[in-house]
C-alpha cells in the first residue's frame, strides 16, 4: 500500500483502488543491483540510463500471473554500482564485488539475484561469481559477443572474456543472421560455447527447446538477458537493434525451458537504451520479461523446496 506522511503520498496513483498491490509494495526479497555502464558500448549509447527506467516500470506492474499466481515478495534495491566513467577496470572490480554479495544475499534468502545494465559488457562482471561458482550462462541474444579486439573497448566481447578467464559453461540463444562477423561461429566451437540460433527456433522451436533443457538440466543458471535479442519491431530501444530477432513470445519459453530444468540464481537485464525509444516500449518490455524470469525462478524453486 502507498506510504502516506502528511499531504505526500509515495507512489501516488490517479486510480484509488485499495486492492490493487504493486509489485513495488511486496515484502522487498529479490536483491537488486543496478550498473549504468555504457562505455564500453561500440554503437548507440544510453544504457547508462536504463536502470533506473527499468525500475520505474518493474515497481508498476501488478503481481498477478495468470498461470504461476501471485508473486509473494519483491525486490530489495541495493542501489547503482559506484561507476567510473570510461574506467573499465575500476568499475568492473566494483560491479564484481557488487555482484558476490548480491549473490551471498540472494543465496541466503533463496531468491534469484537481479541486475539492470548497462551495456552487455556488464556481465562479464556480474556473472562472474557465479560462474566461479559453477553456474552455467544463459544468454538470450542476437550476438554471440566474443570479439577480440586490437584495440579500444566493446559489450561485444564480455562472454569470450568470461569464458576465458572462468571457463563457464554457456549457451547463446537466439544469434540472428546478418548481425555477427564471420569467425564467431569458430570461436564459439573453440570455447566451448554452445549455440542454438534464431534459424534453429524457426524452424524447430521444441526441438531447439529441449536441447537447451538437456544443456542446462540440473545444474544453476546465470540468464543474461540482452534485449537485442528481440526483432526491432518489439525492441527498437536498444544499441544494436535487430530486424530479424526473436518474438517476446519465443523469449518466455526459452525462460520456461531453463527453469524447467535448472536453478536460475542470476538475472541480468542488458542494452536497453531508453532515449531511442520515446514510446517507453522498449523498457516496458525488458522490465516485464524481467519480472517474469524472476517470477518462474521463484515459483519453480518453490515447488522444488529450494
């Protein structure tokens, strides 16, 4: 319910409706960590501004799904990362520090840890340690980002840095056609990376489904979601928008599968850009398909008594 002191209301609402809860007034559980990154971002800049965008709309929606029910506990807000501008190394050595206790504090109370980028290079360092931890990457996106560079900086080499440095375990999906250079599907074989492309759901969405479930089963899942990996038409806000990317729809079952078979103990949200989209639909969706990874997350760990 809204907070009211004096005449100030929190969270004031044109509809007076007692009964209609919020996800921003659950009991705050899910801990939540926001890094506005984009300096390493090579095309369209502004992710920096999309957590706090994010946020906004995440606290909006109601937490009713018709199929898992109601959402019982929110999000515990720890606040932005510390960033330094155009210092990588500084603020990946905050992000990572951020991110292990996070972790801690997630593991404790057995919800999922939540992370709102930034630019995809973000993860690199949230997911770090969980993968030290052993967990396997689950990345939904239309790059498959293990670019080596001569030099300067980029979001498109975060996972090849990750799997060099930790060796994890990590699945792509959803690379599109037309958005990577020609030797990425070789450097993926080379490190271990597993792939199932937009092409492959096309053509055989519960084959390319059940092949993730046997790829992830069993083990704790880092889901990194880089809302690129939607087709323009849904995510125009983003840095590197994709024509020929995935429908929402393909995203909630991929999410369905991982949880299906895995323990999802990190969430990241990525590369939305919040000022290309002046309509707000970019951020409305990465928040709701967000709050919906959470939710599976929390709802398949209860049935399993984690």
């Amino acid at each position: 319910m809204p907070k009211v002191v004096g005449m100030l209301v929190r969270r004031a609402r044109l509809l007076k409706d007692p009964g209609d809860v919020r996800v921003g007034d659950l009991r705050p559980l899910v801990p939540l960590v926001g890094v506005p990154w984009d300096w390493s971002t090579a095309g369209r800049p502004g992710a920096r501004f999309a957590p706090s965008a994010i946020r906004s709309e995440l606290l909006s929606y109601t937490p009713l799904s018709e199929d898992l029910g109601c959402l019982s506990v929110g999000f515990d807000d720890l606040g932005d990362v510390d960033v330094a501008g155009g210092d990588p190394a500084l603020t990946g050595s905050r992000a990572i520090e951020a991110a292990r206790k996070a972790m801690d504090v997630a593991r404790g109370r057995g919800t999922p840890a939540v992370f709102l980028g930034g630019d995809h290079s973000i993860t690199a360092w949230t997911a770090r340690p969980f993968a030290e931890a052993g967990s396997t990457t689950v990345v939904l996106d239309s790059h498959y980002d293990l670019r080596r560079l001569s030099e300067g900086v980029t979001s498109g080499a975060w996972l090849r840095e990750l799997a060099e440095s930790t060796k994890v375990k990590a699945v792509v999906v959803g690379v599109s056609d037309y958005m990577n250079p020609p030797y990425a599907r070789q450097r993926a074989r080379e490190l271990g990376v597993e792939v199932i492309t937009r092409q492959q759901l096309l053509r055989d969405l519960d084959g390319s489904l059940g092949r993730l479930r046997g790829l992830v089963r069993g083990s704790e899942v880092y889901l990194s979601i880089d809302v690129d990996h939607l087709a323009q038409a849904y995510a125009p806000g983003v840095n590197s928008p994709s024509p020929l990317g995935m429908t929402p729809q393909e995203s909630l079952a991929v999410m369905e599968a991982v949880t299906s078979s895995a323990r999802v103990v990190g969430i990241d949200v990525t590369e939305v850009v919040p000022q290309l989209d002046p309509s707000g639909l970019t951020v409305r969706l990465a928040a709701a398909l967000l709050l919906r990874a959470v939710h599976l997350a929390i709802a398949k760990g209860e049935a399993h008594g984690r």
